[in-house]
C-alpha cells in the first residue's frame, strides 16, 4: 500500500500538501542517448509511477502532473498519436494498482477534442477512484491555464448576463470557484525538471504564492531522491504570501 500510515519522526518537517510537476525533458534525455523522443516519453511513464508512489510515501496530499499542454498539438502528429497512446495505456495498466492504493484520480482541462475512447477512458478512471481517501493525483491533460481562466470568465460573464450575478460579486474567490481546480487546494511547489525555468501555461492563477524549484534532471530520471531534494528546498524557504513573516496565504475559496 503506497501511503503513510503514521508519522515516525515527529521532528520531521509536514510536507507541502500540494506539489505540482512540470514534467520536462523527455525529448532531451531520448536524444542524448541517440534514441527516438518516444522512448524518452516511455521512460517518462517510469518515472511518474515512481513519483507518484514516492509523493504518497511521503504523505504528500497533492500532487499535479503536467502531462499535455494545450500548446502540445502542435508537435508531429506521430508524437501527439503516441502521447495519446501512451496515456490510455497508463490508465488500463496501472487504475487497478492505483484505486488498489487509495489513490483518488482527478484530470482537469479540456476533454473536448479528445477521441471518445480516450475521454470514456478519463471518466471511468475519475470514477472509479472517486471516493478514495489517500494521495490525489491531479493530472494535467490538454490543459492550459490561460484557456481556463477564459472559460472560467466566460461562465461570469454568462451569469451576469443572464442577471443571475452582480458585477461586483466577481471575487478572486468566484473565478476560483470557476476553475477546473475547484475542489483542490493551489499547490504549495511548483517543481520544472529539465533546467527550463519557466511556467509554460499552467497553474498561473493557482501558483500565486507557490514556492518555485527548478532541477537540472531530466524528467525520465526522476526519482524519489530528487523529490526529497526539492522538498529540502521547499522547507528552507520563507514563504511570506505578501506579508512580512510567515503566515496564512490570502484566503481562497479552494483552499481547503
Ligand atoms: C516534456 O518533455 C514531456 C511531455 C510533453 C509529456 C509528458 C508525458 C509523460 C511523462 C507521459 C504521459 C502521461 C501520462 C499521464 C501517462 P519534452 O518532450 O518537452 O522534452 P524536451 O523538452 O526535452 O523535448
């Protein structure tokens, strides 16, 4: 069973409840072994189960995988048709195994324009973990965080129109309410493998006050070490949320 059943060293710092990964480097760490991006991509699959077992080991509540950006359409279609590919694989090998570890499965962004095999695949995997209580693994397909934030726009915009809300109930707390990340807490650290240093379209709104690591590794070598690494970082950091010490983030409507 992945998970923590009881806290062994009470000195040991709480960890972050919420990570989020931006998983980079496939393609480079393929390359540099003179071997097809796919393989790169497979490897990539290695690494997130172990992460995902690692972050439950580490009794982590969150944890978010970038795993195909909205932008990411735009590579070869032989690279996007495996992509596809190598998720529905992911979900009909490992949901028994998962659900089997009390892991709870959410995907947010966009399921129009996905194949219906595939979109099918995503609910029942939804589904079927829905009620479980340990690690939440968010899983970030076809998304995009500026989409996201516009579609939640658009739903204001439609209430106000329909006379159903004021302009002046538009709060930070109702465009959180109108995300895809609704009912999940905004992550406590962002991690990018790879060495890139950037956000690429994703979280912006909810990555506000999230502590920032960037690791040189590529995706692929990942490991549960490296997440330790990153979490090290994370605890020696000084999270101020605006203000002058430690304290409470400004309050969200998610944020439970
Ligand atoms: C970035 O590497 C990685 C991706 C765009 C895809 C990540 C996907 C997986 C790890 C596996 C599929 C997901 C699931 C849920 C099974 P890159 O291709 O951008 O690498 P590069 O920057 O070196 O070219």
């Amino acid at each position: 069973m992945f998970g923590r059943d009881e806290i062994d060293d009470a000195t040991v710092a709480a960890p972050p409840a919420h990570v989020a990964i931006i998983m980079d480097g496939n393609g480079r760490w393929a390359s540099k072994r003179l071997m097809p991006r796919f393989e790169g991509h497979r490897r990539g699959v290695e690494a997130l189960r172990r992460t995902v077992r690692a972050a439950a080991e580490l009794g982590i509540r969150y944890l978010t995988l970038y795993s195909f950006s909205s932008e990411n359409w735009s590579r070869p279609r032989t690279e996007v048709d495996y992509l596809m590919g190598l998720v529905k694989r992911f979900v009909r090998n490992d949901l028994a195994d998962l659900h089997a570890n009390n892991v709870r499965v959410r995907i947010i962004g966009e399921r129009e324009g996905l194949d219906a095999e595939l979109a099918e695949l995503l609910s029942e995997v939804e589904n079927l973990t829905a009620a479980n209580t340990g690690l939440t693994l968010v899983v970030a397909f076809n998304y995009g965080a500026r989409q996201e934030i516009v579609a939640a726009a658009r739903r204001l915009a439609q209430k106000v129109a329909e006379g159903t809300l004021k302009p002046q109930d538009i709060t930070a707390e109702a465009v959180a309410a109108n995300l895809h990340t609704h009912d999940i807490p905004d992550p406590d650290l962002v991690i990018r493998t790879s060495g890139e240093q950037r956000l690429s379209n994703f979280l912006l709104w909810q990555a506000a006050y999230a502590e920032f690591v960037f690791i040189p590794l590529l995706w692929p070598d990942f490991d549960r070490r490296a997440l330790e690494t990153a979490l090290a970082e994370y605890h020696a950091r000084d999270r101020r949320f605006g203000g002058l010490g430690e304290t409470d983030p400004p309050r969200q409507a998610n944020s439970g």
